[in-house]
C-alpha cells in the first residue's frame, strides 16, 4: 500500500514457517550466521559484515549514518526477515531504538499474534500475511490470522495474500471472510507469486477472476506485484 515510498530494510534471521515460495530461504531456517551484511551506501551493493549478535545501539548508530545522508528521502524502516516477530519476541529494546529514527513498518507471517500484541504499540505500519495451503505448501492458519489481524487493527494495517495459479476460490473468500470479522475497512493485497527463476506463478485472467472475487465483500482490493524484483533491488 506504500508503493513507491523508499524504505530501509532490516532483515532478521529466523521463521517458524516454511513457504514454498520463500525468497529469502537463507533467513528463515538453520542457525544465525556470524556475521549480519550491511550495505555501506544505500543502493550500492557495497556490502560489508557485522558480527552477530548485533546490539540495538549499533543498528541505531548505523541508521543514524545512513539517514544524515539523505535526511529526507526515507519514509519508514522495513522490520522484515524471515519473521521479525521471532527475535524481536526476546529484543524489544530495539522498537523504541529504531522508532525514534524513522516510523516502523512490520512485515509479518501473520501468526505470532501474542508477541504481536507486547509489540503493537511501536508498529506504525503493518503488512500482515495471510498464509494459503495452495501456495504456501503448508498447513492452514486461519485461526492465528484472525486472532493476529484483531489485535493489528488496532495500527494501520493491511493484509497481504500471496497468489498463484494454484489458489483456490475458496481460500479468498475465508480471507475476506477473516477481514470482514474485524473490519471491512481493512486493504487487501493480492501479490501474484514470483517463481523462484523471476517469472510470475498466475496467470493475467486467474488474477483477475481473484480480485473479482475479493472485490464482492472488500472495497479496498489492490493487485501489486514484488516491485523489488522488477527494480533488482534486494
Ligand atoms: S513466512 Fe516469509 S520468511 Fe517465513 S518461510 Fe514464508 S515467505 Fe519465508
């Protein structure tokens, strides 16, 4: 829903899910690495390695750096992973760190809504997934989705559903049937999936026939791909 507005991205290591989709596999699963990359000049690909565990006073002063190049050009620091909520749970002191820099905007599995819930407050942003059999290869979550989405709503949030030629009707309507639950006000996005060699997993008719659907209940359905990708960005 923030097309367009650029973000600093923090990648944390670590998720309890295992998408078949995934396109940061090296974060999600195994041990921590040993060190953390960091890009020394945004967009430049100039990466140099941190130790882990890195403190949140060291992330501050790196930020800090970053934006007194550029003091305006930044919109909202990107808490992505992997699932940030999976070490965020036990490091909390870095919310109030990173939030006083930029606004926070969480990028989540929608899941973990009890760690959600200790965190929320710091959250000014919050792109919830909901987590489909069809695409993701796994179990359902729908239960976790409503209980997480009931307490992001208290934030400005939207929900974000990964899509391929392999999602069922079915499974859209119970996401709009979760959204409607707490408030049709709520945005959803429908991200058409991108195959691991770049292409996209759905077709232009199937998409359409997806966003048909949602767009019954919903009133705020928007079809956005992985922008990054096309841009060769992260
Ligand atoms: S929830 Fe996100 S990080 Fe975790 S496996 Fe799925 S796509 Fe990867």
């Amino acid at each position: 829903m923030l097309i367009g507005a650029r973000q600093i991205f923090i990648r944390f290591h670590g998720c309890q899910l295992s998408c078949e989709y995934c396109d940061s596999p090296e974060s999600r699963s195994g041990k921590p690495p040993a060190a953390c990359r960091v890009e020394k000049r945004p967009g430049h690909g100039d990466f140099i390695d941190i130790s882990n565990p890195v403190t949140a006073s060291r992330i501050g002063g790196i930020l800090e750096e970053w934006i007194s190049m550029s003091p305006t050009a930044h919109h909202s620091i990107s808490l992505t992973g992997g699932e940030p909520l999976l070490q965020l749970s036990s490091k909390k002191e870095f919310l109030p760190v990173l939030r006083d820099l930029l606004p926070l905007y969480l990028e989540t599995n929608g899941i973990d809504y009890e760690t959600l819930a200790e965190c929320v407050d710091f959250m000014d942003y919050i792109s919830m997934d909901m987590k489909l059999p069809s695409a993701t290869g796994m179990k359902e979550y729908w239960k976790n989705h409503a209980e997480f989405l009931k307490v992001a709503s208290k934030r400005n949030v939207f929900v974000k559903i990964v899509v391929s030629n392999h999602t069922r009707i079915c499974e859209i309507q119970q996401a709009c049937d979760t959204i409607l639950s707490v408030d049709e006000n709520i945005p959803l996005v429908l991200q058409p999936l991108t195959t691991h060699d770049g292409k996209l997993g759905i077709s232009g008719r199937y998409l359409i026939e997806l966003q048909e659907t949602a767009s019954i209940p919903l009133r705020r359905v928007r079809v956005i791909p992985q922008t990054h990708k096309f841009m060769g960005l992260l």
